[in-house]
C-alpha cells in the first residue's frame, strides 16, 4: 500500500493496529469483507514534513520523524465473545486430542 505525498509539503498520517482475519459474509446477492478479531484504535494524528529536495525514489534516506510522539494505546480487556470463543475452542481441541487417544487405546488393546 502506497500513498503520494508531494516532495516539501506536511501530510498528517494515523495509524490502527489489527489483529484477527477478514472472510467473506453473503448477505443477498452480495458477500462483503468483514474483519473478526481485535483492533487497537486509531493513533493521534502526526504530522509529517517532506523536505523538499526529497528524491522521488529514496532508496538510502533516513525517514523523517514525526513532530510528536506517539501516545501509547491503553490496554483493552477482551470483549465476551471473544473470550467465549477461546473457551469454545479450548474444550474443543480437548475432546478431539481425548478422541484421538480413546480410538489409540481401544486400537492397542484390540491386536
């Protein structure tokens, strides 16, 4: 992903960190993206100034750095759903590794 910024000029950028998967969901004769799983919120705006003898294909320069410091996103505690689906796939994983080893054993004891 790429985005054109003109060589002596400032462009404010935020950022948001993501964590999950997207799949598709049919809805009616359509089946939009949907993103599943954490997001981080969106970071403060910063500022960025290009210099203005910036090459147009930099391939050696030092980036920029931002007029301001980025503030650290507090932590966020998962949402229900989520921590139910983790207990969901927790037992779920036990279960099968507990089927798998009963079908071992009955199979040993068989020959």
């Amino acid at each position: 992903m790429g985005i054109r910024v003109l060589a002596g000029s400032q462009t404010d950028i935020q950022v948001e960190a993501m964590i999950g998967y997207i799949h598709r969901v049919i809805e009616g004769n359509s089946a939009p993206w949907v993103f599943t799983g954490e997001t981080s919120g969106w970071s403060e705006t910063q500022t960025i100034s290009i210099p203005a003898n910036t090459p147009l294909n930099p391939t050696s320069t030092p980036p920029t750095s931002p007029s301001q410091s980025p503030t650290p996103t507090p932590y966020q505690e998962p949402q229900q759903t989520e921590l139910t689906e983790a207990i969901v796939g927790g037992v779920i994983a036990i279960v099968v590794i507990g089927a798998g080893l009963g079908l071992l054993i009955y199979l040993i004891k068989r020959k």
